[in-house]
C-alpha cells in the first residue's frame, strides 16, 4: 500500500500504530460550574469618566480535587454603548487584580494568560467569584451597558476542564 491508495474491506482493518495509546491513563474531562454571583451588582448607574466601575460577578465552582487553571475569557458586550464606552476592562478577587485590562473589540472582550497561573487559579473543592470592573470613558452619557458570558466555550481552562452551566450568563444592564 502506498500513500494515496483506496482502502478495500481487506486493509480497513488495519491499525495505525503510532497512534495506539499504551496504557490506561488518560485526563478525564472535569466540569467547572460558572454562574452569575449573588454579589452581581444590580442595575445601577455609572458616571461618565468613573474608574474601575463593577459591572457584573461570575462564580467559578471547582468540585473536584485539584486546582483549576483558567487560562481564557471572552465577554459580550451589551446594552446600547459603543466599544469605547469600556475603556479598560479588568478581572479582580475581590480587591486584588487578576488580569492586565483589556479592551472591547468588535463587542468582545478578551483575556488570555496561558502561562502557569493562567489568569486566576480556582481552588479545588472551592468557589472563586470574579468581579470585572471597567474605566467608563470620560464622554459616555444616555447608554445602557453590560457584559454577557454567553457560552461554555467563552471559559478557557488549562487542562482537561470544561465550564458547565445555564448559558447565556447575562448582566444586569447599567445605565
């Protein structure tokens, strides 16, 4: 047989054995539960040129027996508002920051650390509730603005993880 041959009912059989797995061992997918906080702050007004406004809470609930690395995270934009009314837009532990900021694109906001803590290490058996927090530009007036999780796959983990929960995870609206 050579590269490019049909298979017949013959060689369909046959095993490719470079990609044979030896052994038993293998990472089992684990399901992080993200929900809405209870400490989600409530429709609230923002003031034009205000620092570090809390817009929404997310929690992160890490059931099994090891720590969990987030590594990514992608937010929607919503409300009427344009991108630039978030100037900056950042990820705290209560009142320790998580992350650089990063701005909205496209009404995406996206975060993205693989390095060995990844943007924020959840530990195991616990619940870690993120605040996102944004500078609200200085020429910002009649908009309604707030940040969506919309998918299980807008939570990046490293390793073997996938976030679970009831998505599309929304904000109240700020105005």
């Amino acid at each position: 047989m050579t590269a490019g041959d049909d298979l017949d009912a013959e060689s369909a059989s046959l095993t490719d054995a470079a990609k044979m797995v030896e052994g038993d061992e293998y990472e089992e997918t684990e399901m992080i539960s993200v929900s809405l906080s209870d400490s989600s702050p409530a429709a609230s007004t923002v003031i034009a040129g205000q620092a570090l406004a809390h817009v929404v809470s997310y929690d992160f609930e890490n059931s099994t027996d090891e720590d969990v690395v987030v590594t990514g995270l992608d937010l929607d934009r919503t409300g009427v508002s344009s991108d630039t009314t978030l100037s900056a837009v950042y990820l705290f532990d209560g009142y320790v920051r998580e992350s650089d900021s990063a701005t909205v694109s496209s009404g995406i906001i996206s975060w993205n650390d693989t390095g060995d803590v990844g943007l924020f290490v959840v530990p195991a058996g616990e619940t870690k509730t993120i605040d996102v927090r944004s500078n609200v530009a200085a020429a910002t007036g009649g908009q309604t603005l707030g940040l969506d999780l919309l998918d299980e796959s807008d939570v990046v983990f490293d390793g073997s993880n996938e976030a679970e929960g009831s998505f599309p995870i929304e904000s109240d609206l700020h105005t």
